[in-house]
C-alpha cells in the first residue's frame, strides 16, 4: 500500500481492527436509489437478447444471416471490453450519479435510434442503436457492489448487491418474453415490421421515463457512510491513483482465480442465452414463444436464486462456501439441462432450465461479494468491471464457440464442452483463498 494510505486502512490489511470512530448513518432514501436502479439496468438488459430470441424473424425481415443476429448479443460483450476502463475510471473519479445519468441517456438514445429502423434495408440503422445500448451497459453493469456498498449497511449490502443484479436479470426476463409476443411469425414481412416498430417504440417510451427518474432523484452517495469499512474506503478513493488500484487488483491472485472462474460461468450463460432460439426450434419446431418463455423461466429463476443467495450472505458471511455451492449446482443443472433437451417433452426443458438458471444466474451476485471481499479496500466499481470485462470475453468465446459446433455437430456436444468448462470452473473456484477482508475490517 502506498505511504500516504490511512492507519485505519493498513492497520485492516494487516489484519488489525482499525480504531478510529468514524461517524456513520443509513438513509431511508437508500431504497428509492436502488429501485430506481433497478429499473435503468432492466431498461438497458432488455434490449440484450432481444433480437436473439426472435432470430429466425430477423433474419426473414431483414434478410440477414444468422450471425448478423448473433452479433447483436455479442456487440454489447465486445464493447464492454474496451470500454470497461474508462468507465470505470469515470465511475470513481465522479459517482454513481454520473454513471447513471450517462448510462441511461446512451440506453434510451439507442432505444429511439431503432424506432426509425423499421424497413428491410435498414438492418445497420437497428444495429447503430443497439450499439449505443451495448455501450450504455458498461456504465451499468459493475455498479450493484458500488450501489450497494455506498448506500446500505453491514448487514443489508449483499442483499442490496443481489437486488441491484435481480434488475439486469429483470431486463433479460423481459428481453426473453415480450419479443415473441409483440412479433409474430408471419410471411408476411409487414406483419413483423410492424410487430419491430410497437417493440421498439415500448423499449424508447420505457428508457425515456427511466432517464427522467434518474436526473430528478438519483443521487451520487449519502452526506454520510453506512459503515466504518465505507469510510475508510471513501479516504482511500479520495487519495488512490486509479492506475495502482488496477494494478494491485490484477496482483491479487483470489481474484485472479475468481475471475477465470466467474467468467466461465456466465460466459456460458451468456452463450445458452443468445441460442435458446435456435436450441429450442431445433428440438421443437415452431415453438418461438415457447423459446421466449424458457428464457424467461432461466430468468426468472435465477431472480430469486440471486436474492436468495443474497439473504444466505448477509445471513452466513459464507461468501467462498456459497460461492462454490452455488457453481457446483450450476454444473448439475447443466448436465440435467444436456441430457434432457431430447426427451420430446417440452415441460420438462421448462423444468430443467428453470433448475439451470436458478443457480447459474443466481450466481452473479455471489461473485460481486465475493470479488468485494477478496480486493477490499479497492472500489467496488473497479473489481465489478474488471470481473464483468473478463466475463465478456469469455462470454464472446463461448458463443462463437457453440455457434461452431452447434452448426457442426448439434447441440448436444455443443452442451457436453460447456459442462466440462463448468467443471474447470468449479476447480478453479475450491483453490480462491478465503481471505475476507471486507469482513475483517468489522462491517
């Protein structure tokens, strides 16, 4: 640590108590924060897999190939990559206000961008506008840990984190479900571009009331902490280089270790996610809004596997035993998810996928805490970013990956390698050192 650290800082990483009294308070106004947060990260996840689930009808409006389409969930990894750093470098250098005014106007100005793209030639103007939604998301997706630090207490932050996640899984829900339905499968490309045009015009009016939310009552933090651990931590951020947290953060070898693992993990969400479509009309076809439906079951069950797994942290402080927990069940629900597809019952997809996203979207709140605890005293917007930045390009691999064999060799054995890359995950998440130093510092 660097000299001009304070005592109370390095008297936690040494594993001392720190002693001096800092004044602290939790504000009611803390829950009209995350709700509105909430809010403006389904906003921007719902236009995630929007074209992906309805796959097949993009490609007839807008004659384009199937990996046009794919493009579409994997331009928000690509852009989140570069990306992240600055970010998250805005993120500490001016709050969570900023990140969230400017997140929100990307998101609905990428909203409305599509609204004018409803004709068969104007595939590129509907990807511009997604784009911009892609690049909104990195002002997004590492704020849950920062939000949830900065305005809750102790004994609420990993329930607030959970929550905070429960809102870009709420997106994806509403990404998986309202396309099929508002876009019908039809020859008749006028039937689906009208169905793209009431869509669009949904999603513009939506981001639009989300903006206004967050310029009239978003705040930036408290007057003051809601722990002795965000004190310290706002003296620290006060006085830290931004180059030397990332640096002592790619040092830290838990991490590093927690990132290849997480990033494993919902790389291969990410992966199911972008293919359900085209899984589930391979095993069952015509069955479009079943395709949705599914993905919202993965979605919805891993909303309440992410507040559940929340509660069992602020509960337990069992931040490496739940960890693990919850990616070994994740690999179960993967397997079940593999061998099952073929049965010609489509319920039992329903119940397997359900099983499937409970713990393996359910897991995404566990590796924020757990990343905050392993690189305390670093922002939570940094360690969030670099985790998610990692997660990107191993969600791009995984999905360029699957598309290959899945157009090779079919499903099955496209689902047979990502449940061995769980396996490794799982190893590689029972040798992350429990090293709690959050905890430590007394929250």
């Amino acid at each position: 640590m660097p000299k001009n650290q304070p005592d109370y800082v390095k008297a936690v990483e040494g594993g001392i108590q720190p002693t001096q009294v800092v004044e602290t308070k939790i504000y009611k106004r803390r829950w009209l924060i995350l709700a509105i947060f909430v809010l403006y990260s389904a906003s921007n996840a719902m236009q995630w897999i929007q074209y992906s689930i309805i796959a097949n009808l993009v490609i007839q409006y807008y004659d384009v190939s199937s990996f046009a389409v794919d493009m579409t969930s994997m331009i928000y990894m690509m852009t989140y990559i570069p990306l992240i750093f600055l970010a998250s470098y805005l993120l500490d250098k001016f709050g969570l206000r900023f990140a969230a005014v400017a997140g929100a106007t990307g998101t609905a100005l990428g909203a409305w961008i599509k609204v004018f793209s409803v004709a068969p030639d104007r595939f590129w103007v509907t990807f511009l506008g997604h784009t911009f939604a892609a690049i909104s998301q990195t002002f997004i997706l590492s704020l849950p840990a920062r939000l949830a630090a900065v305005w809750f207490g102790p004994d609420q932050v990993s329930s607030a984190c959970s929550i905070g996640v429960f809102g870009n899984q709420l997106g994806v829900a509403m990404g998986f479900l309202f396309p099929p339905m508002l876009v019908q499968s039809s020859p008749d490309n006028e039937v689906i571009g009208h169905g793209l045009s009431v869509m669009f015009y949904i999603i513009a009016a939506f981001t639009s009331i989300v903006l206004v939310l967050i310029l009239l009552f978003f705040k930036a933090e408290p007057p003051l902490p809601p722990s002795p651990a965000q004190a310290a931590q706002r003296d620290v951020e006060s006085s830290e280089d931004f180059l030397q947290s990332i640096k002592r953060l790619v040092t830290n070898v838990g991490y590093l270790l927690l990132i290849l693992s997480y990033a494993i993990n919902v790389g291969i969400f990410y992966a199911i996610s972008t293919f359900l479509n085209q899984i589930v009309l391979e095993h069952f076809p015509g069955h479009e809004v079943d395709a949705g439906r599914i993905g919202l079951t993965i979605v919805c069950a891993g909303m309440l596997g992410s507040v559940v797994c929340g509660v069992v942290l602020d509960k337990t402080h069992k931040f490496k035993e739940t960890t693990l927990g919850v990616y070994l069940f994740s690999l179960l629900g993967m397997i079940v998810f593999t061998f099952t597809l073929d049965n010609g019952k489509i319920y039992v997809v329903y119940i397997t996928a359900g099983l499937l996203g409970f713990f393996m979207t359910g897991y995404l709140p566990v590796g924020f805490e757990l990343a905050a605890e392993l690189t305390y005293p670093e922002p939570e917007g940094t360690s969030a970013g670099l985790l998610n930045a990692a997660t990107q390009v191993f969600g791009i691999a995984f999905t360029m990956l699957y598309g290959y064999i899945f157009s090779s060799w079919g499903d099955f054995i496209s689902n047979i390698v990502l449940c061995i890359s769980l396996v490794l995950g799982t190893l590689l998440t029972t040798i992350i050192p429990n090293d709690l130093r959050r905890q430590n510092a007394k929250l």
